[in-house]
C-alpha cells in the first residue's frame, strides 16, 4: 500500500509512535510518505520504502500575524498525495492534522481519492481538542474521517464521552514496540557502569517535561528513595519543566545523584540501564515511554490514570494515586532492595511488553488500511 503519515515532529509519544509505525511498515514493504513541517525526531537515517515531504512555510506575508500551518499541511499532504498516488493519509493526533487531511481529500476529488485514517494519542482528545476554541473542529474532523482508532481503550471511551462522536466507530490499535530494539541488557551492557556503578540502583523517566508529566513528583518519589537506598536518578527528555526540577534538585541537595541528560533520540539503549523507570503523569492516555521501559525489562513505577493500567500490569510495576509520592517511594524500594523481587518484576515486565510487539500491532493497522479502502 502507499501510505501519507502525517505528525508532530517534536519529542512526544505521538509522533515517536507514527514515525514507529512508518519505519515498520516501509520493512513491511509498504511504501510511506511522512508529511510535516520538519523530520520527526525518530527518523534520523535512511529507511528503504520511507521518505519525507516537508510542508513549505515560506508563504509569509506581514497580514498574517499567524502563519496558517493547517492550510500549508493540507496543501502538502494534497500535493504527495497526488504525485505518489497515495491510498491512504493517516494522521496521528486529531488537530489540526485530521483537519487538513480532511481539507486535502476535498480538493483532491475527483482526481484521485484518498482514505483519512485519524488516530487519536492523547491530549488531542483530553486536553487541548476540548478546549473551547477547538472543540467543534476536533469533533468535526474526527466524524469526517474514513476511520478512527485511539491507542487505549480509555482513550476510546474518553472520546465518545467528551465529543459524542456519533456516527463514529472508534477501533482500539494499542501502540507498539519493536522488542529487537527494545529488549533488556545483556550483563553489564553499555552505560550500565557509567550511569550506575555497583550497588547503586538507577532510576529513570523520560518524557518532554510538560506540566502534566508531574517531574516535580520524579524528584520528589527520588528523594524519598535516595534516603533510603544507594541510587541515581536520570533525566531523558527536556520541555517547559526542566528548569524547576533542576532547581527542586539542588533545593533537596540532589545534585550529585541526579543527571539531566537532555534530548536523547535513541532511548533502548539508556533505558536498558536502568533498574526503575518513574511516570508519575497527570494523565496518560497509553504511556509509551512506559511500554519501552518495560520492554527493555525496567518495572514502572507511576499513577493509576488513563490507559496506564492497561500498559502497566501488576506484577510488571505499581501504579498509585496522583500525587504520592510517599506511595510510589514504598513501591519503589520495596522492589529495589529485594534482588529476587527486583528479578521477577523485570521478567514479568519483558513478558507483559511482548503484548503489545510490533510484529503483533502493525498487521492491525494494515488490516485497518484494507478494509477502509474497500469501504
Ligand atoms: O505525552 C505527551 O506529552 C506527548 C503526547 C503526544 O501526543 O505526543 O503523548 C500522548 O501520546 C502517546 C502516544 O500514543 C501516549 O503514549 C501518551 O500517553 C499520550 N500522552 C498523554 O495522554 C498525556
């Protein structure tokens, strides 16, 4: 099939999982057409079957005080459409990118035709598509599009009660991971010695430091930690809240035992480091950084919110209320000191990851290509 992608380029769950998902699919023999404003952040080399399109920002004029990207993207997605003779544009995250697909199958009829796939991640639908200045578009662009999945089954149910959505069967296609790239360490694997030395235990989150990620909560369940047990905490990720928690770091003097590593692009490789990985988040309509994290064999400590529960089982981690972090320090170092407890955490978070594999996952979605396009 040819395929148009379309998504945020920036560090986030939603446009690591589309760019996941092209990468896969390209293997798969399909060929994929990402479209935004710059390269997604997880397509950094070649990949047979797979290319990029960037939407053009060039037309600027002084009476535009805010440049219409959604009118660009359509226009982009429009032209690659036609010229590759694409079946299908599936858009990850509902605004404005299900809009501009919407607009761009509109001006492509009757030339050629083209199936919208919308799939919803997350604050699209909890946060800002509810917000009063986009609600009747999110809604629209969600009922006009040929199919619609989310990536939980909260998520789902989140939609049809916010929006309504009549009309609108929303499928559930849980997002993935590639288990040959995130798959635990071999020994002392990699920067297992310089994260950690013997006997320290490493914590981890990783995340784009939004408000609703709660790192304050990171540093804080830490701290409670670091009290108790030999242990550093690493930062992956960087966002609007990175500064508080580094001045909530040396507040606490922390500043030995806590490492902002910044934006890192390939993650599978520090996460295989780690013994703990914190997510603490407000809200979280999947967590894939959760699912990487368990995939490579590291428990997830976080709270009970969205589609976390579905991600994170029992015996693979410890979910808790927003906010407590008392809580999440007691779960956390009652696997921590206990080697054997640590070990079967570990097992049964590789064994829990392996539900939601690539090679499992993806078919779904080309299932979902075919018989949108046979509609
Ligand atoms: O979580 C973020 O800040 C990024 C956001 C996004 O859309 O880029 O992530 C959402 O989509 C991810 C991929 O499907 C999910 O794993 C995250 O849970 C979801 N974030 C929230 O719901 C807050």
């Amino acid at each position: 099939m040819r395929i148009g992608i379309t998504c945020y380029p920036t560090y986030g769950g939603s446009g690591a999982l589309a760019t996941e998902l092209a990468l896969e699919l390209g293997r798969r023999g399909n060929e994929v057409h990402m479209i935004s404003y710059a390269s997604p952040f997880r397509l950094r080399n070649f990949a047979e079957h797979v290319f990029f399109h960037e939407v053009d920002l060039s037309g600027t004029y002084p009476l535009l005080e805010y440049f219409p990207y959604s009118l660009a993207l359509a226009v982009k997605q429009h032209e690659v459409a036609l010229r590759e003779k694409l079946d299908i544009l599936h858009v990850h995250y509902a605004l404005p990118h299900a809009t501009a697909a919407f607009l761009a199958r509109e001006m492509l009829e009757p030339d050629h035709q083209v199936k919208v796939i919308t799939t919803l991640h997350g604050t699209d639908i909890t946060l800002v598509g509810q917000a009063k200045s986009f609600f009747t578009v999110t809604k629209f662009s969600i009922e006009r599009s040929d199919a619609v999945t989310a990536v939980s089954a909260y998520l789902r149910d989140e939609t049809y009660r916010a929006f309504g959505c009549t009309d609108c069967e929303i499928e559930v296609i849980p997002n993935f991971v590639n288990l040959e790239t995130y798959r635990p360490a071999v020994g002392d694997e990699g920067c297992r010695p310089a994260l950690g030395p013997p006997g320290v235990q490493v914590l981890m989150h990783i995340s784009n430091f939004r408000p609703v990620k709660r790192v304050p909560d990171v540093v804080q369940t830490f701290a409670r930690v670091r009290a108790e047990l030999p242990s550093v905490l690493v930062f992956v990720g960087d966002g609007p809240e990175r500064p508080a928690a580094e001045e909530l770091v040396a507040e606490l003097g922390l500043s030995r035992d806590v490492r902002f590593l910044g934006k890192v692009d390939a993650v599978a490789d520090l996460l295989r480091c780690a013994d703990l990985f914190l997510l603490p988040s407000e809200s979280e309509s999947f967590g894939l950084a959760a699912l990487e994290a368990l995939a490579c064999g590291v428990p997830v400590v976080g709270t009970a919110v969205g589609g976390l529960a579905e991600v994170v089982p029992e015996d693979a981690g410890a979910l808790v209320p927003v906010g407590d972090v008392d809580l999440m320090a007691e779960k956390a170092l009652a696997m921590l000191r206990d080697p054997a407890r640590l070990r079967a955490f570990r097992e049964a978070a590789v064994r829990s990851a392996a539900r939601y594999s690539a090679d499992r996952i993806v078919p779904m979605y080309e299932d979902l290509y075919r018989r949108t396009l046979a509609s």
